[in-house]
C-alpha cells in the first residue's frame, strides 16, 4: 500500500523525473527494454511490426524488422545497446555502458556517424547528471540532479553552455521524508509552486497548485511567474487536489477542484481481490464519465495489461489503447503489443523478444 501511495504521489508532482513539467524541461532517455533476469542471457533482440486497421485490431503477421539490440557483458551487465532503423535497418543510436567501481554508470548515446548526442550519469542507480552535445561535440546544457540520503530528489538544474542556470526545480520535504512543496524557477523567475498536506495520520489529503501571478519576457520569451510569497494555509490556490481513502487507506477518489471549492472533475480508484489497483476513471462535474484506465496483473503481481477508455463519438467509453505483456517461463518479456483505436490513428504494434 505504501508503494501505491508513493507512486500516486508521484505521478501528481514529480513525474519521473520531471518530464511533465510546464516547460522546457526536454530530455531524452536510454531504452529501458523491461529485462528482469540476465543471469543466463548474453543478448536481446527485439523486433517491431505493425498492422493498421479500419475497425477490428488486426495482429501483425511477422515479427517484423529489428528495433533494438541489446548486448551484455561477461558480469551480464548492459554492454551497448543498438537502436536500427525498422525501414532501412541501419543503426540509428548507440548507447554505450561504462561502469566505475564505485556504482557509477555512465551511458554515452552515439548517433550513426558515431558523434555522441547525450550522456547520462548514474550513481547507485540514481540518475545525477545529463549532458547533450551539438554535431560540433559541443557541450549545449547540463542538467544535474541532487538527493537527499541519496535517496529523495532535491534539486534539479539546467545550465546552458556558458554554464548560465535556466531552469531549476526545488523539492522541500518534513521530518518524515515526505513531500511538502515544490517550487519551479525558469531564467531566474518563480514559475510554479505546488504545496503537498497531510493529514495526522501521515495520508496526503490535499495538493495546492499556484497560479502564475504577472507576465514577464525573457530573451523573448513569455514567461508566467508567481508573484505571490506563499506563506500559509490560508493562502488561496489556483485549484487543488483532494484525495479519499477507503478503511485500508487506499485512494479511492482524487478531486480536482478551483479554489472556490468547485469541482472540475474527479477520479474514483477500485480494486481487485488481490489489492491491486484495476481500474481508474475519470468524471467531469456533471458526474459524466469522460476516460477509465484499466490494469491487469499476472500470478506474480506484475503488471501485463493496460488499457485506456474514453468518450469519443456517442454516450459510451470506447477503448483508444490496450497493451499486453506475454512473459517467458523466466519472467522476462516475450512479447508487447500495442492496440491504437483513436479515429485518426488505428494500429497493432507487435514488439517480439529474442533471447541468446
């Protein structure tokens, strides 16, 4: 229960690491291919294929052309991973694995004429800096995250070049490690606060959202700034997200209101016999039905099935996206396919695992 409240939590402030932040916060990402077991493997092949339909998903016939390879060292660790092309089958990115002994990794991503693009640094699987570099091989900007215990997230910078700070994203905790505020600076300017409560016993019953105070231009640029000193409880928010437990302290309602208590729309969680969330859906304010999320779990409680529902054309929710994970006897994935029925985009994509 704990780990579903954190990921909650999550999922409303930081967002793995920020990548739904209001602005220029963009980033690329190593592949993760879901791998749990290396002990007995030395490479990974995946494969993507596709087939695209008019009404009913259609399955594609093949496995379709290679996507990624992945090759493991002697210590069954990441060596590189080769990302191709799936129309011309050439190499696209390489991305390089470097580990230091004490629990440093370094990935360097290589574009196809072997120029590095990115770099990413880890420390005891903790992601601390990124570095992204021009055709030139120059260094463009630098993001650098630091943690507290190295554990909880506490600051997040970006510098350009000329080592000048653009971006910085603040974490502030309690004494019980739990998160209170966050505070989003573009060029100088405070651009965002949220402000986590909690009640006594320790659930989060509500997130304050901030709104922008004046409008500001910097280097061109429109900027939003909070001009406001947040300084108590009595300080009115934007809107505000409420949240309801059930007698085991699960999250069963998340409310999205304006700061006149006015409901804009809100989320009802349930759950199946085995204590996993398996369903999410949203209503507007007329208690209408907009969008469910639905998740399925294997024997060993991992997550196989995904689905999104939403209201498009007509009185029902209509399924727009489902995806499927089948699991070799190992544990690891064997294969991944993706439904897309949106009515400007309808498809199967079939990734196919291979194992050496």
């Amino acid at each position: 229960m704990r780990l579903l409240f954190i990921l909650l939590l999550l999922l409303f402030t930081l967002s793995s690491f920020g990548q739904n932040l209001y602005y220029d916060f963009k980033r690329d990402e190593f592949p993760d291919l879901g791998i749990r077991c290396f002990d007995s493997i030395n490479s990974i092949k995946v494969y993507k294929s596709e087939a695209f339909f008019t009404s009913k998903p259609k399955t594609p016939k093949t496995k379709g052309n290679l996507l990624y390879h992945l090759i493991l060292d002697e210590n069954h660790k990441e060596s590189g991973i080769y990302n191709y092309n799936t129309s011309f089958g050439n190499i696209e990115a390489k991305y390089i694995y470097d580990y230091s002994s004490d629990n440093i990794v370094k990935i360097t991503m290589l574009n196809e004429n072997d120029k590095i693009n990115h770099q990413w640094v880890l420390k005891n699987e903790r992601l601390t800096e990124e570095l992204r570099y021009n055709l030139r091989q120059e260094l463009t900007d630098k993001w650098t995250y630091s943690y507290i215990h190295d554990t909880l997230i506490e600051v997040i910078t970006k510098h350009n070049k000329q080592d000048n700070l653009l971006y910085e994203l603040k974490y502030e905790y309690d004494s019980l490690n739990r998160l209170i505020e966050k505070r989003e600076y573009k060029n100088g300017s405070l651009v965002d606060i949220r402000k986590m409560i909690y009640e006594p016993s320790g659930k989060l019953i509500r997130v304050k959202f901030y709104p922008p105070g004046v409008m500001t231009w910097s280097s061109g640029e429109k900027i939003h700034v909070v001009t406001t000193t947040i300084s108590g409880e009595n300080d009115l928010p934007y809107h505000f997200i409420e949240f309801c437990y059930d007698s085991i302290d699960r999250i069963v309602k998340k409310t999205t209101m304006n700061n006149d208590s006015v409901i804009e729309f809100y989320e009802t969680y349930s759950y199946g016999p085995n204590g996993k969330l398996n369903g999410i859906t949203e209503y507007n304010k007329n208690d209408k039905p907009q969008r469910r999320q639905a998740f399925e779990y294997n024997e060993s409680g991992r997550e196989t099935g995904y689905a999104i529902f939403e209201r498009t054309i007509g009185k029902k929710l209509k399924p727009v996206f489902v995806s499927k994970v089948i699991e070799n006897k190992s544990g690891n994935i064997e294969k991944v396919e993706f439904i897309y029925n949106y009515p400007y985009n309808r498809k199967t994509v079939l990734y196919t695992y291979e194992y050496q």
